[in-house]
C-alpha cells in the first residue's frame, strides 16, 4: 500500500519537497547567526593591539542572556577561554597566555568586546563570541585573526676567489615576514639565483635567495640587486650590492718616455698592480743586482734622480697578496746627453748671425768685383795692348778679335828706341782672328784727305795726326778683350818686338779709351788725351807702361 502511496507522487515533487525543507533549516540558522554580530576578519602586526567586537541582536526580546564567552582556536580541534563574562561574578581570564592583555571593553552582556594588547604572532587564529542564553541555547559569532609581519630584509656579498666554478657571490634574505615575501635579483653580469624558505614557529616564514656565478677579475665591483616584495610593505624593497671578487696581482710599469739622456733629472717610473685584496709588498730590482745609488723608491714609485749609464738596466717591479705574487719588467736605455734648451736661442742667433756676415761679405766681393770690370771697360789700360814697329810678327795663339796700331820703324828720323819724329809712313793695323794667326794688313795714311787744316803740306804729319785719322777712329770703336792675362799680354809683346832682327824695340802702347759717343766726341776725348812730347812723339795721358 505504502509503495503504491509513494507511487503515485512524482519525482519531481519529491525533489521540491527536500528544497524546501532545507531552505527553511538555513533561514533558522541564519536567524540565529544574525543575533550575535562580529568582524568577520581583522588583520593585526605583532606588538600592537587589536579591538574584537561583539553584540548580541534581540529583535523580540524574549531572550535572556545568562553569560558570555570568548574562545581561542589558533588550530582546528583546539579551544580555549581566554575571557568570560557574568553579570553577577564578573570577568575571568582562565588562559594565562593572554593574562594582563586582554580586557573587555564594555561590562555588559549585550556590548563583550574585548582588546588584546601587545600582539604576538602566535595570536592569529578564530576568535568565537558565543553567549550562553535562556530558551534558546548557545548563540555565537566568530572572527578570524590574521597577524602580519613586516619582513627583515637584507642583502650581502659574498667574497670569493676567481675561478671557474659557479659560486654564490651574493645572498638577499626577507626574515620572518608574514605572509612570505617574493625575491628577485636584477644583474647584468649573467648568473642566475635560487630562493628557499623557513617557517618559523609563530607562523612566520622567513625567505633567502642565492646569486650565482662563475666569478671572475672583471667582475670584481659590479652590481647585482635584491628586490623584495610583500603585502605589508608600500612598495618592494630595493638593495644594491658590489660584488667582491679576489684575484692575484697583475702588474705594469709605466712613465718611460724612451728618453732618458744623460743628466736627465727625475726620471720616474710607476709600478701599477690590479689586485684583491690589495697588494701587500712591492719590489723593486734590477737585473745586474742592486738598485743603483741614484735611485730612489717610494712604494710602487722610482725615481732616478739624475740619469747616467748606472741605470742603462732593467727594472723589475715585483706585487705580492695573499693570492699569489706577479712581476713586470722594462729595459730603460740611456741616450747621449741633449743640449740645453735655454742655449738653443743662442745657438740659433750665431748661426744666423755668421750667415748674414757671410752674405754681406760675398755682397761686398760682387760689388768691388763689379767696379773693378767698370773701370776697366771705361778705358783703362792692360798691359796686353802695345805698339811695335816692323815690317812683320809671327803668329801666335787665339787673342780674339783686337785692332793694334803699329808705327812703321822705317825713316831716316827714326829715334834708338824706335820712334821718329817723322811718322810719315803707313799705318799698320794687326788683327787676330779665331784662326789663331795674326795678319798685318796696311793702310794709307790717308791724313792729308781728312786733316788738312791741321797741318801744313811742308809738314810731316806727327803721331798725334795719325791718332786723329779716321783710320784710329775707327780701330778704337773696336771693343778688346779686357779678361786676357798679364802673361797673354806680354806673350803677344814679344812676338810683335822680333820683327825685323830685333832692333827696332818700340815700347809698350797705350790704350785708347772705349768711346760709346758720336765720332766727334771720340775726337774731342783723343785731343784731351794725348800729350805731344819734345822729340815729336805723342804719349797718352792714361796708358800704363812697362
């Protein structure tokens, strides 16, 4: 019969049924937890103190409240009363562990709120507000306490040793943060890091993180950064770190200048070491043994006070640390002593002093030179030119192109010496050529055609006649050489004196000045120059004789 009952109801109906049902359960609970009202959740930092309310809602009334109760639950499965409250007995704290830190806030049962002071991180856990009533029983509330803590945050670095080992060179620790913190490393020198954690007894979690790499010199100094981050700061907690990386020493020598001469004074040279930790000893030395005496050193510098052959060495700098010792060496080479540089203007003002004398005494040769030739060409005479009698020369050698006057050593008034009084005779004019021979050409005096108003027709013409004609005139238009040497003159005097046996000797002629005018002024100068003598011989004023 019941399973016909049952039968005939569908499922559905069934289903809506249980619906109900337990809709009207949870509004009855909800009914009840709606009397005793409390923070749901607070968070709170150790050594602080933290308020937890509790009220009791009444909306009919008809509830008699007896006493209330705060319980302690730091685990599921624990309770303990740390705080109750009696209208009639008053307050009670049963858990030492809270003695003299909690406290109610209110001595009535409709407002038990309490304040924990001086937290600890032990105190997280849920805190129940439960009231002990009459006809309804137990009514209570719970609050969840949530105990933060700010980590301790730091970083360091870790000194290590060159090598070829992946090593820890830096360490960044957030200790006993609650919630855990979260590390990051920011680096450019190409490592990598890991993180492990601590909890701590108090629910505190304390987190480190480890930088590694294979460390090297270059590496030494630079930076890596620990970043932390957790919900109880304001921000992340940013901290650089310099590595430190150890290495022996490597060392150079510097400050020479490859010129170190002779009495060169202060002559420093700088033994510089790259080395951690940093070098402990230097040493200087040579390499024939001791340093010389003109040698001085201070540390990692050496000084040569005044440079001579002793230091034509070489220098070895030795730097020692803990990790090991290296050395460098340089040869240094003394070079010939320089000349002062405060004697260089001098120097530079004698030289140029002896040339500019030197140019003024060549200026002084070319102008006396250039006055001699001038005078020279003005008409004085060489003692190469002469006049000779005779009927003949011989041939001597190339003389150039020269016009000589020759008087003819015939007459019955011829002097001893060779010249007469009456000069009647031709003229004869010698001239040498490029063929190298001389040829004595005759001319007529042809006196008494040009010169008739000087003389008479009764009247042999005189020598000073003869240089009128115009046969001398034109023979003295003629340029001679005047570069021929003393010996060439006396050469070509000799041949023109042997004509005729030798005898008739005329002396040396006289050289007639170059005329450059018009033939009337080579006249004029021919009178002003000749002087007639007494046996009717006619001399010039400037011919030289020998």
């Amino acid at each position: 019969m019941a399973r016909d009952y049952a039968a005939r109801w569908p499922g559905s109906l069934v289903r809506s049924t249980w619906l109900v049902v337990a809709a009207i359960l949870i509004a009855a609970q909800d009914t009840g937890a709606q009397k005793v009202r409390v923070d749901e959740k607070l968070e709170a930092y150790p050594t602080e103190s933290v308020d937890l309310h509790c009220e009791f809602v009444d909306r009919g009334g008809r509830t008699k409240l007896t006493q209330v109760s705060w319980i302690w639950e730091p685990t599921d499965g624990q309770r303990d009363n740390i705080a109750v409250y009696h209208p009639i007995y008053g307050q009670s704290f049963p858990n030492l562990s809270f003695k003299d830190r909690v406290s109610f806030l209110h001595n009535t049962l409709e407002n038990p709120s309490i304040k924990i002071s001086n937290l600890r991180m032990s105190d997280a856990g849920r805190y129940t507000c439960e009231y002990a009533t009459y006809p309804s029983g137990n009514e209570q509330g719970t609050t969840t306490l949530v105990m933060l803590a700010k980590p301790k945050n730091s970083a360091n670095v870790v000194t290590v040793q060159a090598g070829t080992k992946s090593v820890v060179v830096a360490q960044c620790e957030a200790a006993e943060g609650k919630p855990a913190a979260t590390i990051k490393w920011l680096a450019s020198v190409g490592g990598n890091h890991s993180t492990s954690t601590t909890n701590g007894p108090d629910g505190t979690v304390t987190v480190r993180s480890e930088y590694r790499l294979v460390p090297t010199p270059a590496d030494n100094g630079r930076e890596v950064t620990c970043m932390v981050d957790q919900r109880t700061q304001e921000r992340p907690w940013v901290y650089p770190v310099k590595l430190s990386v150890e290495y022996p020493p490597s060392v150079s020598i510097e400050g020479y200048d490859n010129n170190w001469y002779v009495g060169r004074s202060d002559a420093t040279l700088l033994c510089l070491a790259n080395a951690n930790p940093a070098p402990t000893t230097v040493t200087w030395t040579t390499a024939s043994g001791p340093l010389p005496e003109t040698v001085e050193v201070d540390g990692n510098k050496l000084t040569v006070r005044k440079v001579d052959d002793a230091v034509n060495t070489t220098f070895t700098c030795e730097v020692k640390n803990k990790h090991g010792a290296s050395r460098h060496q340089i040869t240094t080479i003394v070079i010939e002593a320089l000349e002062d540089p405060s004697s260089a203007g001098v120097v530079a003002g004698a030289v140029i002093g002896s040339l500019l004398a030197l140019v003024l005494v060549v200026a002084l040769i070319a102008v006396l030179l250039t006055r001699s030739r001038r005078q020279q060409r003005r008409g004085y005479p060489s003692s190469g030119d002469s006049i000779a009698t005779g009927s003949g020369g011989s041939n001597g050698g190339d003389y150039g192109n020269k016009a000589r006057l020759l008087f003819s050593g015939t007459g019955n008034n011829s002097s001893k010496n060779g010249t007469g009084a009456n000069n009647n005779g031709p003229i004869y004019t010698y001239r040498e050529g490029c063929d190298a021979t001389g040829t004595l050409t005759e001319k007529a005096n042809d006196y008494h055609h040009h010169h008739l108003h000087h003389t008479s027709p009764g009247n042999a013409p005189t020598a000073h006649d003869i240089l009128l004609s115009g046969d001398m005139v034109e023979a003295e238009r003629r340029k001679f050489d005047l570069d021929d040497s003393m010996e060439d003159d006396e050469e070509r005097y000799d041949r023109f004196g042997g004509v005729g046996g030798g005898g008739n000797m005329l002396p040396p002629a006289y050289h007639v000045r170059r005329g450059h005018g018009s033939e009337e002024e080579m006249d004029v100068y021919l009178d002003d120059d000749m002087e007639s003598q007494r046996d009717g011989s006619v001399i010039s004023r400037t011919a030289i004789y020998v």
